[in-house]
C-alpha cells in the first residue's frame, strides 16, 4: 500500500512543490494549511485532501496527523519554533507516523550566532528524542528571496544585507521540493541523515546582481543595507527575532561561512538544481510586472 503523506505547510513554496509533486506520483497527500483559500482549493483540485489547523495547537494537530504514515514539518522563523515542533512531534508518536522529513536551515548548530539558528537545532533534537525516525534538511538562501525583493530589483537595485566578499549557493524551494518528494516516496536510505541543501554555482551579492543584470537585460546595481533594513522593507516593521537572524547571516556572510556547493540534490532527485539565471529567467515575468508579489507562507 502507499503511504498517505502529511504536508505542513502545504501552500507554502517547499510544502506545495512537494505535495504537486506526490500527487504526480499518485501518492495520497493531507495538506495542512491555515486556511482555505485560492491555493488550497488549486490543491484539492490536484488531489490533496485540505486540512486547516495551526501546527501551534496540539488539539488541530492531533486530527491532522491521524492515520498518516509519513509527515513534512517546517515552521516559519518565529520564537515559538521549538515548542511547536514539541507540539508536532508529540501529535506524530501519537499517531504512530513512521518517518519526518524536518525542514531545518543551515546555519543550525549548537552554538550560533542566530537565535532562530539555536532553535532550529534544538527543534531538531527534539525531534530525534520523540524517536520518530527523521531526516533534516539545511538549506542555504533561497532563490526565491530575489522574488520578494522584485520590486526593488524592477527599479534597477539588489539591495542586500550582505557584503562584497562572502558567498552564497542559492537554491530554490522548486528543488526542495524535489528532495522532499524523493525522500518522502523512499526514505529508508535517508533515515538518520542530514543534509546541507545548496545551489549549484557560489556567488557573491554584486555577481548575484550582475547575473540577474545579465538575465533580465537591464542594469541592477548591488548595494548593502543592514539586516533590520532588508527584514522591514520585505517583511515589514518591528520583527526583532527576525532583525537578529538576518544580521547574524550577515556576520556569518561575512567570516566566508555561507559559502560552499555540493551535489545533495543531483544525488536524490537525479537533476542538477537550478542556477539563479535559470530561476530569474523562469521569472521574467514577475520581475517586470508592477503587480505585487505575494509571499507565501
């Protein structure tokens, strides 16, 4: 028999590229969502079932994950992290779910200078302690942050946190969609395992404008703001658990500890994952359009 997957977060951008993708597998797909909307009822049309609860309450949580044999957990960055991972965990002993792919980041260590980065490795404790077998993921930068800053981007600018020197490999949740998938169908080879998720090209932020100068055909200029500047112009004002966490990866940027590629995702899905010119290409649209960009969560 398949399994029936649980996907938190399902009309979120890793969340709903997994579910497309186990749906195309005929594989059965619960999807959580906080509400029911345009995106929920574009799923349910695909297959899904929809479910609504908030993964911060227990009580939702429990229907949520009765009878599912296998689960995606990621939750924003927000302080409430590890006590909802708790939450989640808890639900799925109950439940008897057999495997957790767990959506961590890459800066998760015992010892960081993030708050959201300590909670994210203790999220991960936790959920190693329920006993649920479980694989984390550590991805680095999305590809898709450039879609939040299109606006800025439409105006000619790239206007990062990040200085001239350090690196990043950006990624995009398309291709963890796909390692989520892959590992959900399959996981046994990956029980235990945690795996840094990165792009396929380092670069640093002014070759990230100049890329996205070369794609769009037009001149968008790098300049640096701080961590607080970047959060409030995409996220908006007073997200302090957000502030510090932009401005630790900052820091981090900076002392060359972002950089780095490997082949994690060509290995699992069998396809190299995408550049930024090929992200940014496959948006045109979106960057040239004045219509705004809805973040999804």
């Amino acid at each position: 028999m398949k399994p029936k997957i649980l996907i938190s977060g399902a009309t979120g951008d890793t969340g709903g590229a997994a579910t497309r993708l186990l749906l195309k597998k005929g594989i059965s797909v619960r999807a959580l969502v906080h509400k029911e909307d345009e995106r929920s009822s574009k799923l349910r049309d695909q297959g899904a079932e929809i479910v609504v609860a908030e993964l911060t309450d227990l009580r939702a949580v429990r229907p949520a994950l009765a009878g599912i044999s296998r689960a995606y957990f990621i939750f924003p960055i927000r302080p409430d992290l590890v006590q909802t991972t708790a939450i989640f965990a808890q639900a799925a002993l109950e439940a008897k779910v057999e495997f957790i792919v767990n959506m961590s980041q890459r800066t998760a260590g015992p010892e960081p200078l993030s708050d959201s980065a300590l909670h994210h490795w203790l999220a991960e404790r936790v959920l190693e302690w329920s006993g649920t077998p479980v694989t984390h993921l550590r991805p680095t930068i999305f590809n898709e942050w450039l879609l939040y800053m299109r606006k800025g981007i439409s105006d000619g600018y790239y206007r990062v946190p990040f200085g001239t020197t350090g690196k990043f490999a950006p990624i995009s949740t398309e291709d963890q969609g796909a390692v989520i998938a892959e590992i959900l169908t399959n996981p046994d080879p990956h029980i235990g395992q945690t795996y840094l998720l990165l792009g396929p090209t380092e670069l640093t932020p002014p070759e990230i404008a100049e890329t996205i100068s070369q794609t769009l055909g037009k001149t968008v200029r790098y300049e640096q703001i701080s961590g607080t500047q970047w959060v409030e112009e995409i996220y908006g004002p007073n997200i302090p658990y957000g502030n510090q966490h932009i401005e630790a990866i900052a820091r981090m940027h900076a002392l060359g500890q972002m950089g780095g590629t490997n082949d994690v995702v060509e290995k699992i899905t069998g396809q190299k994952p995408q550049s930024v010119a090929e992200f940014v290409a496959k948006h045109r649209e979106a960057f040239e359009s004045d219509k705004e960009f809805q973040k999804r969560g």
